[in-house]
C-alpha cells in the first residue's frame, strides 16, 4: 500500500516516514508532497491506500485540499489523517465535515502517530 505524507515542512514529513518506516512499513512505499496543489499531482501518478496531511499549507491548504478529493469518486473512501497544529475543536470539527477519517494534533509522538495511522493500513506492516 503506498502512503502519501502532505506537508510544506520537510522535516515533519521526515518525522512521519521515519515512524512508519520504525514500524516496518517500507521506505518504498512512502511519497511525499509539499502542499495539496503538488499532493492533487501526485494522486493521478498512482493509488494511495492512505493520506497523511497538514492543514496549513501554502498553495492549497489541507482542509481544501480533503474537501476537493471528496468532491471526486475515487477519493470518498481513501482514508485521510490530518496531522495538524489547529488543536482548537472547532478546526477538529471543520475537519471531520470536510472528509478527514483521523486527526492528531500537533505535536506528535510516535505512538500518537502510529495509533492514528495503523488502522488504516489493512494490516500490511
């Protein structure tokens, strides 16, 4: 299953992967993007089974960003968690309407992180 980590910050984005990777996912299987306009990219190069995003993001912000995907057929049901600074529970809220499966504020920890995303991953660690 490939996964898509969306998130202006390249050091997050390394956060993330090293956790997923700790946890036995494989280094191949991990893309990156740096916001959600290079993310909508990247989505018609290949299948993702699951989509890790930040909310605050230049070009196209994670919650239009999920609100457009949702809009499209093939994105109803991929399964997206947000990884956000926005703790506040109205941002939680916004983001639940928009289409987010899961949300994990800011900062993480690797069990957070792994909690958050491992349901999602049909078992393929």
């Amino acid at each position: 299953m490939n996964i898509l980590l969306i998130d202006d910050s390249k050091t997050q984005r390394r956060i993330q992967k090293n956790i997923l990777v700790a946890q036995g996912i494989a280094e191949g299987t991990i893309f990156e993007a740096s916001n959600g306009i290079e993310a909508l990219q990247m989505l018609e190069l290949r299948n993702y089974g699951l989509l890790v995003l930040d909310w605050n993001m230049p070009e196209l912000n994670g919650l239009d960003f999920v609100k457009k995907i949702r809009s499209m057929p093939k994105y109803t049901t991929i399964p997206v968690v947000m990884v956000t600074s926005e703790a506040e529970k109205r941002y939680l809220l916004a983001a639940i309407e928009a289409g987010v499966t899961s949300y994990v504020a800011k900062p993480i920890t690797g069990d957070v992180f792994w909690d958050r995303v491992k349901p999602y991953l049909n078992g393929k660690t």
